[in-house]
DNA sequence: TGGCAAGCGGACGAGATCGTCCGTTTAGGC
DNA sequence: GCCTAAACGGACGATCTCGTCCGCTTGCCA
C-alpha cells in the first residue's frame, strides 16, 4: 500500500469519526471526504459502503468491548469482572461522541459471518453471569440478557443526550445496584429473550447500517 | 372545517402513526401522503411540517403523559403515584410504536412557548420526588433529574428494539426497585443536571424535530 | 533519474425528497 | 338545483445525496 494511501486512509477514519460525532451516523459521505480533504472517490475506494466506514472508524472500540469481556471472564472477583465490564462498555459509549450511533444502530443486523465469536460470547456472559452468581454477589434471578437490556438501555440515553455524562453514570450505577444481590426484592418480570446477536462484544461483531426506509 | 377537510385530516394522522411505527420518524412526507390516500398538496395544507405532523400524531400520547404527572401527584401515596408515573409513561413508549423516536427526537429541544407547562411539571415532578422520600419509599439520594434519565433509557431501549416488551419490562422493574429506599446502598454519582425540557410529560410539550445534519 | 502503475479528485448522471403551483372537484349554504 | 369558496391532488422545479467515470498526479522501484 502506498504512503499517500495509507495517511489518506487514516485522515478519513479521524474525519468519519469526527462528522459521526456532530452529524450523526447518516451524516452524508461527501462531508466526510471534505472534512479528511480528499475526493469522494478516494473515500468509495477506501471504504466501498457506508457500513464499512463505520466499521472501521470504530474498530478500536469494538475490540476494546470484546477485549473487556475477556478481562471480565479473567477476573478473580466474578462480580468486579460484570462490573467493570458494564463500567467499561458504558464508558466507551459516553466517550467517544458517534460510537453509540453506531452501536444501536449495529444492533438488530445479523451477519452470519460473525456467528461462531458473537456464540462465543453468548457462552461468555453466561459463564460470567453464572459465576458471579454462585459468589452471591449477583441476584439469583438475573439473566444474561439483562446485560443486553442495560447496554441498550445506556446506548439509547447517551445517544440522546450525548453532552451530559452525570445522567450515564447515574444510570450505570442505579442499574449495578439493582442486579446486586440483596435481601428484600420482588420478582422480575420473565426475561427477555436477547442475545448477544450484533452487539459489538466481540472484536469482530457489529458495525453495519439498517436502512429505516424501503 | 368541511367534512372532506377533517376527515382527510384523520386519516393523515392515522397514517402517519402507521407510516412513522413502520419506516421511523424520517419516513418520507410522501409515503403518509399515500397511506392516507391523499395528495401531497393536502398533507402540506394540514401540517405544513414534519413537526406538525409528528406533534398531531403523537398528541394523545403526550396529553396521557401530562395526565400521568397529575395522577401522580393525587396519588394517596407518592411513591405509588410515582410508580405509576414511570409505567404509564413506559408503557406508552412501549405500546405505540413511533411515539419512542418522537419522544426522544423531541427531548433536546427547546420551545419557549411552553417553558410555563414545562416549568409546572418540574416543580411538580419535583413536589412528587419529595413526598415519596418524605414517605420513606424513594431513597434520599434520588434527584427529579433522575426520572429523565430513567424514561430517555428506556426510551433509547424500546426505540432500538421495538419488538420486544420484555426488555422494556425488565428495565422498568430493574430501575423501580433501584429506586427503593433501602438500607445498604453505595453512595451515587453527582445527579445530571437534566430538566424537563421538551420531555412530554405536559399536555403541551414536545413533539418537534432536530435534523442532525447542517 | 525515468517510467509506470497505483492513487487521486473533480465532475457528472441517476435517483429521491421536498414543498409549491395551479387547474379541477366537491361540500354545503341558499 | 346552483353557485362559490374551500379543498383537493397530480405534476413540477429545486435541492440533496449517492456512487462512478476518467483524465491527471505522484510515490516508488529499478
């Protein structure tokens, strides 16, 4: 790869980041090659689809929620490994400005090429949910998909209110404490039946468009 | 009005909420024009913008949001009323698919002609928040801010996966029973500074667009 | 240093949406 | 039944975005 191809290749992840962050995930594509100061060609030749500059534009993130579901499993503490694995991907989200966008947006695709790691990472949170429950630590009647439900849930407020990380902290905390074990509790409502189909838990999963329109 | 005029009127409305549930909230004017069998020209004569159109859509929804803070606060006790405040209004965002992207599309913005509405129901919400601590239900360090932050997640939640009521159920329970007073908790972040700003829980309030693009 | 292929970018055609214009239709009072 | 003004709706020009084409530039190897 030549040395021009790969500055422009990169001037263009900072600027597709940048326009995601101010414009949103549907910000037009031809902002984005002026924003890196190169021709729209250059950026179709670099990334073919919208869905592949998302991609690559939020890479690092995506394997830093894989990595941090690797670190959980690897805990000592089950329960500190949740923690910080919630506390990890909700700060991802609050940080980097465009991320959420792309995160719910992510979601609801499935891709087939990604079965066997987002598999993977459905045993993963269950052996996780699993052992921190036996350590008393997490609530009995808590599911892996709630895991889904709260970064879903956090996804959605940040992308609404991107200015305000207090309202994100706030909700990482209340909902910790509710998936704490305590004594006096009333039953949940039944799960839902969430996986983890998507959601950029893995290094590779994630990171493409659904068109809202037909 | 002539009858031909409201009831054309009807129809755009119902085919706005129908259009808006199935294409999301930036579905082609056109495509409701359609549904509802009418020209262009007649949907611009009755709602010569988007936010009209989505603010007529969604009027009973947010008339049944104002109506909830009242009951609320007539509630005999508060921390029922406001139990009754977040599933009302969780539910609405649950049942009528559209009405979560025109919640939250609204949220951000600010319309002065209803800052007396808006400022009411913050002085309300906030009346409310006090008698369910005074009350020994709601725990101390709960802030009105809070009710925000808990109804815009899990209005992001039902607007990323509106088919699934049951991660919206489990939100709702996991958050109610953070709310709960109770004798071991870990002290919470700084509460968000939000307000209620556009957030329909006035009669009047929300409803209008803010086009991420410039 | 010379040559060439990889890389570049402006321009362009296709397609979609917006909001308006204007000739036609129709409801409802007389 | 007639007449008028209100209401209708199809068509249209303007604007925007997409993705491609093609002539020009430039990095890199010999």
């Amino acid at each position: 790869m030549r040395s021009d191809a790969r500055r422009n290749r990169e001037r263009l992840l900072a600027a597709a980041r940048a326009v995601f962050a101010e414009h949103g995930i549907d910000a037009p594509m031809a902002t984005v090659a002026r924003r890196a100061g190169v021709g729209a060609a250059t950026l179709y030749r670099h990334f073919p689809t919208r869905e592949a500059l998302v991609r690559g534009a939020f890479a690092r993130q995506m394997e830093t929620c894989g990595r941090a579901l690797g670190d959980a499993l690897a805990a000592d503490d089950p329960w500190t490994g949740l923690t910080h694995l919630v506390e990890t991907v909700c700060a991802l989200q609050r940080e980097e400005r465009g991320f959420p966008a792309a995160f719910l947006d992510a979601f609801p695709e499935t891709r087939e090429e990604h079965a066997r790691s987002r598999e993977q990472a459905e045993r993963d949170v269950t052996a996780l949910v699993r052992r921190a429950q036996e350590s008393g630590a997490l609530r009995p009647d808590f599911h892996p998909s709630d895991l889904v439900v709260a970064l879903v849930a956090h996804c959605g407020l940040v992308a609404a209110l991107p200015d305000d990380p207090r309202a994100s902290r706030r909700l990482v905390a209340y909902l910790l404490q509710s998936f704490r074990a305590a004594p006096p509790t009333a039953p949940l409502p039944p799960p839902s039946g969430l996986t983890l189909r998507g959601l950029p838990l893995t290094p590779e999963g994630g990171g493409s468009r659904t068109p809202r329109r037909s």
